[in-house]
C-alpha cells in the first residue's frame, strides 16, 4: 500500500488541505474508489476504511493481479468533516456540483479540478454516494445515462437494484457523468445511511465492490456473490410527496413490500398534535427510499417506489 497526497492547498490558519490517496498494486490503472465528497457523508468514509483494510491483507496475499493498480480516495473535504457541514465550511458549495473542476476558479472548483486531475484516467470508477435528501435506501448502484453507461457491470456489484439516471441539468457537474464523459465506466453505490454507521450495510457494499473488481479481473477474491440485480430507470419509480406540513410518522421502511393503498405514513400537526394527512401507497411495489428525519415540509419526496409490472 501506498499513501500519497492527491490535491492540497496551503493554509494560514489551520493545517493545510489534503486529499490522501491509497493505492494498491501497480501498473494499470485498473479501478479508482471515492468516498465522502460532503462533511455528514459518515458511512462513505466508513465504507472507504473498511476496503483500504481488505485492499491491504489482499495485497500481502498476492490478491492483487498483477499490472493493476487500485486506488481510494476515502475523503474529499476533510474540513467539514471535522466540523461536520455538509457542503464547503466557507461559502457552503458542493464540490461534487464543481466537476471536472477550473484550477483557476474557486475554491471548490479548484478542489474538483485536482481531484479529477489525479483520477481521470481510471478504467472504473467507483463512488460511495449519499441522496440530497435525508433518508433510508434499499442499497443499490446508480449509473448515469449518458451514452457511455454500462449496465452489464454494473449488475457485476450484485446488488438488489441497479437505477439508472436520465441527468438533470445539475447532473452534469457531478463526479460520476464527468467520469463516463472522459471515459471511465463509472458507478454509484448507495448504502443504507449517509451520518449514522451502518456496519452491515457498510460490509455489503465493500462485499460488492471486491466481487466486482474480482469479476472484472483486478482481484483474486473468493467472496459475497450477491443478487441477480433488477434494472429500473428513475423514470419508472413512483414519488410519493406530501400535501402538508408536518411530523412525519412513517409506517414502513427502505426494502418492505406494500400494496396500493397502504398506509405508508400521517403527517401530524406540529401545534396541535393531530393527525392531518394520511399518505397511503399509489401503487403496489418495493420501497427503495423512505424519508427519515422527524418533520416534513409541503410536497417533500418522502417515499420512492419501485412499482410491480402491472403498475407501470
């Protein structure tokens, strides 16, 4: 293993910034792993851990092939981790909204262009992504369609789902589309949580990515083999959002099945304590994403929904 220093920037008045590399193997650039680009993206960079401990022993073993080279990126913006703010601690940008990045521009797009810079030019890509919105997941890869996706591997994570992405506007300034648009075959994996830990869900995706790495022959490993993974695109999936404002009282979580017309939750009045609304299920399927925080606002996305065949 190899510990380097990808990106910094000198600073005045704390220590300076750093993004620190650790590489496995040598000679192609096989496989890149990123993690937490944001300061709350905890179980990002506990899953990075988790693998930089399995690269390690497999690379005293003689587990990585021979002419690959692996590297992960564990942290992004390690200052506001320490400070724990999602986004930049001066001006509350978000560096995964900067790429490929201006080493001219500021301070986050000068961030996103150094990381790019040293991790362009990998064959895979993989990034531990968090949603824009609190909640719970079914774990499941993500891929952009930008043209350049390729679903076939990514079914080779074994996970229960793979999305795929039309992109938004926004879309276009994230690791993951500028990684596909300079060819590199690129892939988010979504665990169950974003700030709390989740080991069992954290050890899944680690399982994944060392199955996938071994399949795309990177790896010699013998390990977790996974799901035969179900393709859906965001399209497909039926949002569930809300009329009113509220405590939100949810009645089933990330993975259970439901029926049409199932409760799924009430929103209760904040002042008084009374239920206002009842949120039941327009169609019958699984629930890929639940919303998690105590209250909602008007029309939040608190469900997504995977419909069953007949209900598409």
């Amino acid at each position: 293993m190899e510990k380097r220093t990808l990106f910094e920037i000198k600073a005045l008045y704390r220590d300076d910034f750093r993004i620190t590399g650790f590489s496995f193997g040598k000679g192609e650039k096989a496989a890149c792993i990123v993690g937490s680009m944001r300061g709350n993206e905890n179980q990002q960079l506990y899953c990075c851990s988790q693998l930089i401990r399995k690269l390690k022993a497999l690379e005293e073993q003689g587990g990585i092939r021979e002419g690959k080279e692996i590297l992960v990126v564990p942290c992004v913006n390690p200052y506001s981790m320490n400070i724990k703010k999602r986004f930049w601690s001066i001006d509350n940008t978000d560096i995964n909204r900067m790429f490929p990045g201006y080493s001219e521009g500021e301070t986050t797009q000068r961030i996103a262009g150094g990381l790019f810079e040293a991790i362009q030019d990998y064959s895979y890509g993989i990034q531990f992504a968090s949603f824009y919105m609190p909640g719970h997941f079914v774990p499941h890869i993500r891929v952009m369609k930008t043209g350049f996706e390729d679903v076939e591997a990514a079914r080779k994570f074994g996970f229960p789902y793979v999305v795929l992405h039309t992109p938004r506007p926004f879309d276009t300034t994230t690791l993951n589309y500028n990684w596909q648009v300079w060819e590199t075959k690129a892939f988010s994996v979504y665990t169950t949580t974003t700030e709390q830990v989740d080991k069992d869900s954290a050890r899944h995706a680690v399982e994944s990515v060392l199955s996938f790495l071994e399949k795309e022959g990177i790896l010699d490993y013998h390990g977790f083999e996974g799901y035969v993974s179900k393709v859906v695109s965001t399209e497909e999936m039926v949002t569930v959002r809300t009329k009113t404002a509220g405590f939100l009282e949810g009645k089933v979580k990330a993975g259970e099945h439901v029926r049409r017309g199932e409760l799924l939750a009430c929103i209760v009045d904040c002042y008084e304590g009374t239920i206002i609304e009842e949120i039941h299920a327009p169609v019958e399927g699984t629930v890929l994403f639940a919303h998690a925080e105590a209250r909602a606002y008007q029309n939040t996305a608190v469900y997504k929904l995977i419909p069953e065949k007949e209900d598409w």
